[in-house]
C-alpha cells in the first residue's frame, strides 16, 4: 500500500474517523507519540526507528509475544462509536473471517488509510525491531506492506431472534471464543477497543504452526486491557477464551 498524501484530521475538527487518513498523536499513548509526530518520511522512519527502544516499550510475556500499551481510552472510544454507526445502517458488511459471525472487516468502511498509517509508523518498525534476528521471523515481518484489519465483537449472550437459540449452545459461531487457529499473516497486532464491563475472554497461545510441538507447547493466557495491544506472529496458534459477562471488541 502506498502513503497517503491527504490531509490528517483530529478529534477536535470532529469529522468522522473514516475520513481521517492518517493517525493523530493525541490518539496514541506518550510513550509512542513520537512514530507519529515526526515530519520524517516513512523511509526515514523505518531505517532509524525515530530513536524508539520498542524492547523497552513492550513487554514479552511469552515466546515471541508482546504486549504494550497502544491506543488511548477516547481513540477506542472514537473507533467503536464509527463501527456501531456504521453497522446502525444495516448496510451488508463483509466478515473478518469464516470463524467470527460478530464482526466487520474496518478497511472496508474507509478506517483503511488510518491504519495503514498505523502499520506503517508503528507495527512494521516494531516487528523488525523485536524479530529482526529471530531466525525465520526476520524475513517475513522486513516488508510489511499490507494489512486486513477487522473489529470483532464478543457477548456473553446474543439476544439477536436469529441466533437467541445458540446462547446455550456450544459456541461455534465466534460470539463469545474462539478456538485456537494460526493466521493467514506475517504478523498480528490484536489490540483491545474495550466497550462495556467484560469479564474473561483472554488471548491464549500455544505453540507455532509447523513445529512439532505446535499444539502441545505450554499455553500463555493474557488478559484484555482497553487499549492495550499484543504483537505475534501470523503463525502463533492463538484463541479467544469464552467471555464470562459483558461485551468485547
């Protein structure tokens, strides 16, 4: 994808988030401001990191699994009031995938360009910083240069008349978990938007798609925080625990 030369917006224009095409700084947490308020090009960027320690900034919680605070509070805010106006319209939307029945692929509703901003300032720096010398990982996160982002919504219930027969049902339908699975990426960064009081409804880890002990390694459980993200590889098994109450996106 290329850069966008349109202009930026910030929340005080109040234009929607869908006509934004770059990231604001006040969206993003101190810490990672800097990505995102230098004049430097990407290529500038990307080659010097603007200074940034990425080790320092994110936590590795397991094998090649990171955490950090990403987002702010009212950028998740922000993000989920442009998915529930968006799907207020009753306008057909794509899914993420076959697994999630909740959920709307975000490139598709014009966020495209702010996040690839995103992947562009942040992610893809981060990934050669922290994989760069991590043998295979090194070559597949060097150029990333696309991205397939998505919300995905997980309830305790569904009161929805199509689907109210399934809540007591085993959950087959990405409402409330997922089942472990590998993506169809170099690199994942799932980051927690929030929304009402949740309870439950982690991130599990396994092992690596393709290693011999991919589905027997010992499991990594992280907890969901608002605007907080974690960074793995594609082929990093992962799943999403049953929600316990409440609402996630």
């Amino acid at each position: 994808l290329t850069a966008s030369t349109s202009p930026t917006c910030s929340p005080s224009t109040r234009r929607p988030l869908v006509l934004c095409n770059a990231i604001e700084p006040e969206w993003i947490v101190p810490a990672l401001r800097p990505c995102f308020t230098s004049s430097e090009d990407l290529k500038s960027i990307n080659n010097n990191y603007l200074t940034v320690d990425w080790a320092k900034l994110a936590t590795e919680i397991g094998p090649g699994i990171y955490s950090f605070d990403l987002f702010t509070p009212a950028f998740c805010d922000l993000f989920i009031a442009e998915v529930d106006a968006f799907e207020a319209t009753k306008l057909h939307c794509r899914r993420p995938n076959t697994m999630n029945r909740l959920g709307l692929v975000v490139n598709d509703i014009g966020l495209e360009p702010a996040l690839t901003d995103l992947l562009e300032r942040c992610m893809a720096p981060m990934c050669q910083a922290l994989y760069g010398s991590k043998e295979d990982a090194a070559m597949i996160t060097s150029a990333l240069d696309h991205h397939h982002s998505f919300a995905v919504r997980y309830r305790a219930t569904d009161s929805s008349a199509a689907t109210i027969q399934k809540i007591d049902d085993d959950d087959d339908d990405g409402t409330r978990g997922l089942d472990m699975h590998h993506d169809a990426s170099e690199a994942t960064l799932n980051i927690c938007l929030g929304r009402d009081s949740f309870t439950s409804g982690g991130l599990r880890f396994c092992g690596r798609f393709g290693d011999a002990n991919h589905r027997t390694s010992t499991q990594t459980i992280v907890s969901h925080v608002k605007g907080r993200a974690i960074l793995h590889l594609g082929r990093h098994r992962h799943g999403a625990d049953d929600i316990g109450s409440g609402e996630r996106i």
